[in-house]
C-alpha cells in the first residue's frame, strides 16, 4: 500500500485543481445541488432511491456545469464516467466513509465498487508506475486517469476530496490512494433556501347570482 501525496492547503488545492480544469466552486456547487434533492426526499420515495439521490443528482449536476467547459458524460457498461478527452480525465462519484477529507486517515468508499472501478483503479497503478513507458494515446476510456469525487454527508457539512485511487480490495472497497485534494467543507445549517414562485397572470373571476 503506497502513501497517498496529501493536498490540504487551500491554495494548493485551487492550483491543483486548475491543473484538472476543475475549481471547487463547481465542485461544491455540485454537490449542493444534490443535497437539495436529498433534503426534499420524504417517506413515500422509493427505499433504495434514496440511498442513491447523492450520488445521481451529484453526477447530474458535475455534468452540467463542466459540460461547458468540454467535459462531457460516458456510461458505456453502466459506469458513469464525467469525461475530458482533452486532458484523459475522468471523474467518478462515491459517497464515502467518515474518512472522506481526513488528512490523518485513509477514507474509502462505503459501498463495494464493481469491475470497471476495478479496471479504472489498475489503470490509475500502472501509470503511477510505469508513466515514462507508456505510449501518449488518443483519450480512449481505458487510459484515463480517473479521479474520484468522494463525499460523505453528516448532520452539519459535506466533506468532499477529489483523490486518484490507486489499489483495491478483493471486496470491491479502495484501499490506496495516489493523491487526495482534500475540499473546503460544505455547512448544511443555516443554508437559507429562496424559492421563487412562479409568476401567473391575474384573473379576474365573475359571480352571478343563479336567478330563482
């Protein structure tokens, strides 16, 4: 097991991620996105949807606001990947444990990960051991690096880290990390909510007497 390189200097983090294209406005803002949808869920919602409205409405969201910026969706297999074929990026979303963002622990995903995980991870290791051997390719989807954007939702915040795995184990769980870009917190409390209602015309209704 490597020791993954720790980026928790706020600054650092900013220039790190310009390196990516990335900034953690958007992905913060990503995520707020997706606690608003988690915060509206109520009893009737289907059991297994909820476990799964973080990390949908998360990946939604990423995709909309990079997707000016060029990056653009693939879920060949059923694996969502948010792509830039530019800089063979991809990011993943995986809720995580209470790890996520702990410079002094290793966090790991909190639900087992399946083969393309699993291929994306061995990717990430070779290159992290044999970069100066291998041939510059056109972005196919094997050969990109890909990142993951591991939140974990608490009472009070989010904590996120976009890191680079880099070993698993035989139970689908990331074990390693290359590098982690631990994310400024998001508070939860005292978030106000402006809802805007909708602007509808005034309608005057007449009301006449039903003649006996």
């Amino acid at each position: 097991m490597s020791l993954a390189r720790i980026v928790d200097v706020p600054q650092d983090v900013d220039a790190h991620l310009a390196e990516l294209g990335l900034d953690q406005a958007i992905l913060a803002e990503a995520l707020r996105q997706a606690n608003l949808h988690w915060a509206r869920k109520t009893e009737h919602h289907p059991r297994l949807y909820r476990y799964q409205i973080m990390w949908g409405e998360t990946i939604a969201a990423l995709r909309d606001l990079l997707a000016p910026r060029g990056w653009r969706k693939c879920d060949e297999g059923n694996y969502e990947l948010t792509v830039n074929a530019a800089r063979d990026l991809a990011i993943v979303v995986a809720s995580g444990d209470d790890g996520t963002a702990n410079p002094h622990r290793t966090p790991s995903n909190r639900s087992p990960k399946g083969r393309h995980t699993i291929d994306a991870v061995a990717a990430n290791r070779q290159a992290d051991m044999f970069a100066e051997l291998l041939p510059v390719s056109p972005a196919a989807e094997k050969n990109l690096a890909t990142w993951v954007l591991l939140h974990h939702r608490g009472d009070k915040k989010i904590q996120a880290e976009l890191s680079r795995p880099n070993e698993m184990d035989d139970d689908g769980m990331i074990i390693s990390w290359s590098e982690r870009l631990l994310l400024r917190d998001i508070p939860l409390d005292g978030e106000r909510i402006s809802i805007t209602p909708p602007h509808l015309p005034d309608i005057d209704f007449e009301i006449s007497r039903k003649a006996s």
